[in-house]
C-alpha cells in the first residue's frame, strides 16, 4: 500500500509542477494575477506532495516495510532508529527523492517571502524553479522510483552498507542537498532579472539564499572530510576524488558569487559576473550529481549502477546553452562593465579574487574530468594524481591567502592611507615573519612550507588587525570594555565581520593544510604482545586482542598503550570489522594534539592474536583544519544571522546556532575516536614499579617498597577468569622451586569477592600471598583492563619483565634465573 500511495504521489507532483510552470508563464503572458496566484499555491501543494511522499518513504524504514525494494536493500531489523534515517537517503532514490522534495519547499519558500526588491522578479522565478523540480520529479518517477515492489518481501533486509553507519553521514549528505538546492534560488532570479532586465539590485535581495548555499556547502565538506578521516582508515581527509570535487566545485563558484554580490550591493558593477557565478553554481549542482550518477567517472563514492547520465547531462547543457542565450539576447541591460581603473584598489582586490576562485574552479574541474576527457579523445585514460591536484591547486591558494592579507591593508583608499601612516603595514609583516620562524623552530622547515606560513603569518596579522581596529573605533563612540565593545561589533556588523572570521577560519584551514601535506608520516609495524616498539617517535606496546560477535559482523580490536619519553599517554584501540559479506572495514582510533594526530589502523593479526600487525601515521598540526572550519561555519552563520523582531526569537536562534557549533565541535573533538585513557597506564620495562599497599587475606598489609632488594613477581588474576586459573598451578609449582631464595610471589585479586578467591585458592593449592584490590586502585596503577598478566620486579624496585595473558612456569622460571644471574 505504501508503494502505491508513494508513486501516486509522484505522478501527481510531476503534474502539478509542470502546471505551476506554465499557469506562471501564462500569468507573465496575459497580464492576469490570477494565473500568478493560481502558479503560487500549486507550487506550495507541490511541497506538500513531496513532502508527504518522503514521509511514506521513512514511514517504511521505521516500520521495516521490505516490500519496498529500496527499503530491503537499505536496511534491517536490527538497525537503531538513526541508522534507519539516515538509510533514508543512502542510495540514490532516496537521495533524489530528499532533493526533490528540498527544492520544492525551498522554491515555495521562495516564492511566498521574496524579498521586496525581488517581488517583480517572483513570476519569471517560479516558472524556472517549477521546472526544476519537474525535472527532478520526472527522474525520480520514471528511472529511479524509490515505491517500487519486490514480489514477494524478504523477512530481514540487506542492511545499510558498513561505511556510512557513521553520525558523520547523518548529516553530510543533507548538508550538501540544502547547499545544492539552495544555489537554485539565485540561478532562478538571476535569470529573471536578467530576462525583465532588472539587473542591479537582485543580488542583495537573495544575498540570505546565497549564504545558506555556502554555509550548508561547507558544513556538508566538513563533515565528509570527517567522516572520510574517522572511517575510511587512510589517516587523510582529502583525496582529490571526482565526487569530492564535485561538492568543492559550487562551494567555490558561491565563494566568487558572495563576493562580486558585495560588489555590485556597492554599485561598482559585477553584473555580468554574479549571472555567470549563479549560472555556473547552479550548472556545478547538476555536475556533481551527473559525476555521483553517471557511470562515466570513476570514483569510490560514485553509484556503480546508474543510468541517469543522459538526463543530467542534458540538464546541464540546457542550463548552460540556455543562460548564454538570455546574457546574448539582454546584453543592452548589461552595463559595460570595464576592469577596475587598478587593481591596488578595493575593486581590483575583489576582481583579483573572483579572476583566482575562477581559475581554482577550472583547475578542480578540469583534474575531475580529465581521465573521461582522454578516454573519449585519446582513447586512454590519465588521471590526476592528488599529487597533481596539490601542485596546481597549491600556488592558487597561496595567492588567496596573500590577497586575504592585503586586502584589509588596501580598503577605502583614504582610510587605507590613513591606515598606512600610523603603521597600519607593520602588524601583518610581523605576522609574514614570526610565523615561518615560529614553524623553523617547531622542525618545520621545509622551504614551501615556510613560504605557506609566511603567507598564514601575514593573512593572519591583518585579519586580526582589522578586528583590533574595529573594537578601536567601537570604544572611540562609546566607552564600552574590549569584549563587550567586540560582541558589539559583531552584531551591529554582521556581514563584514563574519566575512573576517569566515577568512581567519581559512587561514587556520591552511595550517592545518600546510601541516599534513608537506609533512606526511606513515609506516607499518608488526607488534608482539607485550614487547615495547617504536613507531612515529613514540613507544607502543600491543596488549590484547578482543573479539566481539555482532549482528552481521565480528568486531576485532586490539588495545596499544601509547607512550611517549617514557611518560604513558593514552590507549588506542583501533578496530576492524569483517562482515558476513565479505567486507572489511576498519576504524582508526587516534590521539588528537594541537601539534598533531597519531593516527592507528588494525592490519592485521596472527591465529592466536599474539602479533598484530598496525599503520601508524602523524598527522602534523591537522586539528587546526578542523578548528579552522569550526570558525569558518561560525562567521559564516553569524553573517546569515537573520535580524528578527522579537528579542526571544533572536535569543532562540543564537541559541540554536551554538548548539549547532557545540555539536559540530563534539563531532571533532568530543568523541572519544577510539582512545582511553586506563589510570597511569601500564608501566614499561626499566621504569619504577608503582609502589602500593595491599591487604592480604591473611590480615596481614604488604608494601612494595618494604620488599625493596628481592625479586617480586606480581600476579594479576581472577577466580572467575578461566586462564587465570590455569596458569595457577604453574605459578605454585615455581613459588615451591624458589621461596627459599630472594623472590617473593604476590597474587592481586581483580574484580573478585573474598569467597571465590578462597575456593580457587584452596583447590589449586596456591600458598604465596595473595589480597584483594578493593575498588581496583592497583590496578589503575599498573594500567591493568584485563587478567592475568604478571610482571616481575628488579631487587632495585624496578619493572624487569611484563607479561599479558597466561604464563607457563618454563617462561617464569626461565625469567627469574636470567634476572638472577644479572643481578
């Protein structure tokens, strides 16, 4: 029932989009209003429909309705309610469908609160938004209907695919549909400005849509740079895929579009410019899904069983063809827009910039496309390494930190010179060189590197400057403190200031950038349990391997203290997945530091889980990409900050923002990403043994310290642990061989009760000391997550020996005689 309802809907929302699109254009035609009105309700029933359609499609997964093929083969039974969710737009129907029903809420959102300078524009607006999403609407209903039946339903379903069970994913694709969706707002009215030849004032009327395009562009990279960081386990973030690209693309035309839309707000011209960046974000959105769905470029997140390259590419060449016809056509309405008169001026600033966004776009494009490019011409493929992408990509960025850095020194020209003469020039040329040294004396100092952060230095002086400057001139009008004179800024301007801070997130961006490209670390180490290895320039030591059964898979994870100097760390515990299908998927855990990451993948092990086999890799000053995009989204939404009415709702929303920026932050940081941390953790061989205070079941209280010039061999164990009890008569037996020399034998209880102590004990006849660890305090000491595990003490009080797991009384005895015969 569900399926019939879900393609009724469809058709009916295919129908009533081409109606709003013509009832619309025959509106503009006659001159009536009530072919207008008529236009503007189908388009906010049009959303309803869509609406109610994704509805029923989520209705299924929460209800595990698996006559739905789309259903079964993205989910199951035992999936938690998130995962169903997010399953909701895993494959390529539903993500369509999501689209769909986005763009149609987006274009009645649009269509009913236009802003007053975009209302004579609204009619020509809704006939290219109704067609939009017809198009939308008639892919999904003819190609890729997600209410299409099985024969018969299965009873469980195939599961949602391994890699995207990540909160990551929850919220990245939705992020890049809203971004994507959102640029055909300012296509649209740029096209109807265009066509009614009111081209001066529409960009600052959807200057709202164009933000939301940016922010939710780079809040959905964010995430799937996080996501591909935290699950993909290749210890980087950023591989220069096609379909990376293919979001990267519009994000970087709707970089160019806000900043030529300041431009012509100011009325220094950049018509043609925001038509062509609208026009081009908009024709990017259908690139990157005809790159996602095509089959014609390869890429590891693209849909290997797709069929709708025709359409979208005829989309895109319709969009493109259509636009350079309307621009040829209403070329009078264009003005004759000339190049700034210099470009040592806030105008060539911003057309220097919009010329290299422009450039870095191409570049991207033309690395994406250029294995199909020569396959098609050449009939060989070459593809662009990430190699190359950062060898051309790299010297652009370079030049855009360099602009971000003399544009706040250029501004108006008069205040610029004013600027200039009270040594405005001096705070970023400090920045230029204290950086690079800063980097020198942190073992950075590769040449490109220290140009990069003599670049950062420099950008980020000035941006910091202008921040200063403003709080000077805020405290110049009234007396307020730094801060409250800052908050003031902040909110009296939004838009400049959320421009600094979106530019001081970049330039964290790019140390963070500078530091894990031009200073990788990765090597594979083979790790025996127990025994110390160097690695990175730290010490692991591999301490067990733990299995766990699940649902449709088996969870291997192996625990590896980190040391550093001798001083314990954390313990990573990386993990590996093998599903009942075949597939692997591993789960780095990492360490996270302002100077860098240390970043562990689970190769591989041997029968008995003795070694295993770890890539290690550093990720030098990488947290400063993932503080720099945090910083970026937060001036980005302090710029969107809508100005409403009623004080409550400004406080909601305030309100609602941090909670967003707290969440993204968790995301980065709060997570545990695979590390814990066990008391002191476990000491190494060489270091003073942990001294401590145990009673025994005796009565009697034993110290450590009090046992200094013998041998102590100290035996973790626990009644209930079945190795343990194993290894109990081996223990006894080399007791019994050396109590009459200076070796002492302590048994410490884990996790234990006094009466199932005694009864091993006396069934296994054990007669050395042995004490219960209340509230496992020792345990914490010696870094102790499981039994048994035995260490042998030095007469001088030091650790001689280290064992995980049970111990035979060859290996112990063998221990005890090499360490006497030393001593």
């Amino acid at each position: 029932m569900l399926g019939e309802i879900g393609t009724f809907l469809l058709t009916l929302a295919l129908i009533l989009a081409g109606y709003a699109a013509g009832a619309a254009l025959w509106g503009i035609r006659t001159g009536d209003d009530r072919w207008a009105q008529s236009a503007r309700r189908a388009t906010y029933a049009l959303a309803g429909l869509l609406s109610g359609a994704l509805a029923i499609l989520l209705a299924g997964f929460l209800s595990n309705r698996f006559e739905l093929r789309y259903v079964a083969l993205h989910s199951a039974t035992f999936m938690p309610v998130y995962l169903k969710i997010s399953a909701l737009w895993a494959g390529q129907e539903g993500s369509l469908l999501l689209w769909g029903c986005l763009q149609a809420l987006f274009a009645a959102l649009a269509v009913r609160y236009p802003a007053k300078k975009a209302r004579p524009l609204t009619p020509w607006a809704t006939v290219f938004l109704n067609l939009i999403t017809a198009f939308f609407v008639a892919v999904i209903r003819f190609r890729l209907n997600p209410f299409v039946l099985l024969p018969s339903a299965p009873l469980e379903g195939q599961a949602l695919n391994p890699l995207l069970r990540h909160p990551g994913m929850i919220f990245h694709p939705p992020a890049l549909y809203v971004g994507f969706v959102a640029l055909a707002i300012p296509f649209a009215f740029g096209m109807a400005a265009l066509l009614t030849r009111r081209v001066a004032g529409w960009t600052k009327a959807l200057r709202p849509w164009m933000l939301l395009a940016w922010l939710s562009l780079g809040a959905g990279l964010l995430l799937g740079m996080r996501w591909a960081y935290d699950v993909l386990g290749w210890g980087g973030y950023w591989a220069w895929d096609p379909v990376e690209n293919a979001g990267l693309l519009p994000w970087l035309t709707a970089t160019a579009l806000l900043h030529a839309a300041v431009m012509q707000d100011e009325r220094h011209g950049f018509h043609l410019w925001n038509l062509l960046l609208a026009t081009a974000s908009f024709a990017l959105t259908l690139f990157g899904t005809f790159a996602t769905r095509s089959g014609l470029i390869e890429s590891v997140h693209a849909f290997s069983d797709s069929n709708l390259g025709g359409a979208f590419l005829a989309a895109i060449i319709i969009t493109l063809s259509g636009a350079a016809l309307l621009l040829f056509i209403r070329r009078d309405a264009l003005a004759s827009e000339a190049p700034p008169a210099s470009l040592l001026s806030r105008q060539g600033m911003f057309f220097l910039t919009l010329v290299l966004l422009a450039t870095l776009t191409a570049s991207v494009f033309i690395g994406s496309v250029l294995p199909t490019l020569t396959e098609a011409l050449l009939g060989q493929r070459f593809a662009a390494t990430p190699a190359w992408f950062d060898s051309v990509t790299g010297p652009q960025l370079a030049a855009l930190l360099l602009l971000m850095g003399i544009c706040p020194l250029i501004g108006q020209a008069a205040a610029a010179l004013q600027r200039l003469q009270r040594g405005g020039w001096i705070a970023p040329l400090a920045g230029a060189l204290i950086a690079p040294l800063v980097a020198a004396l942190l073992g950075l100092r590769q040449p490109v590197s220290l140009i990069g952060f003599a670049l950062v230095g420099l950008a980020g002086a000035a941006t910091l400057a202008e921040f200063i400057e403003g709080v000077r001139r805020q405290r110049a009008h009234t007396p307020d403190a730094p801060l409250n004179a800052l908050w003031q800024l902040l909110r009296q301007q939004r838009r400049k200031y959320g421009g600094y801070l979106v530019h001081s997130g970049v330039i964290l961006m790019a140390v963070g950038i500078i530091g894990t490209r031009l200073y990788p670390f990765s090597q594979d180490i083979s790790l025996t349990q127990g025994q110390p290895a160097q690695g990175g320039g730290y010490t692991l030591v591999y301490e067990e391997l733990h299995r766990e059964g699940r649902e449709d898979s088996m969870a291997f994870r192996a625990n590896i203290s980190i040391y550093t100097e001798q001083t314990y760390l954390a313990t990573l515990q990386p993990q590996l997945d093998i599903y009942h299908t075949g597939q692997r998927v591993t789960t780095p855990a990492l360490r996270s530091a302002l100077g860098e990451d240390l970043y562990l993948v689970l190769a591989g092990w041997n029968s008995d889980g003795s070694v295993a086999t770890v890539k290690v890799m550093r990720n030098v000053l990488i947290a400063y990409l993932w503080l720099g995009g945090l910083v970026l989204l937060a001036g980005g939404m302090l710029a969107f900050w809508p100005r409403l009415r009623h004080p409550g709702w400004n406080a909601a929303a305030l309100a609602g923002g941090l909670l967003l920026l707290a969440l993204s932050a968790w995301a980065m940081w709060g997570a545990s990403h695979g590390a814990v941390v066990n008391g002191a953790g476990r000491p190494l061989v060489g270091q003073p043994a942990p001294d401590f205070r145990l009673a025994l079941l005796d009565g009697d209280t034993l110290a450590l310290r009090d046992l200094r010039g013998e041998i102590v061999v100290l035996n973790f164990w626990g009644s209930w642990c079945p190795p343990c009890q194993e290894e109990l008569p081996d223990l006894q037996q080399v007791w019994a061989a050396y109590q009459t020399q200076p070796v002492r034998f302590i048994g410490i209880a884990y996790k234990d009760t006094r009466a199932g102590i005694e009864r091993a004990l006396a069934e296994y006849g054990v007669t050395y000391p042995v004490g219960l660890d209340t509230g496992e305090r020792i345990a914490g000491q010696y870094g102790i997550t499981g039994v048994p595990e035995t260490y042998i003490i030095a007469a001088d009080g030091t650790l001689a020996y280290r064992h995980i797991g049970p111990l035979t009384a060859e290996t112990l005895a063998a221990e005890l005689d090499a360490l006497a015969v030393h001593e």
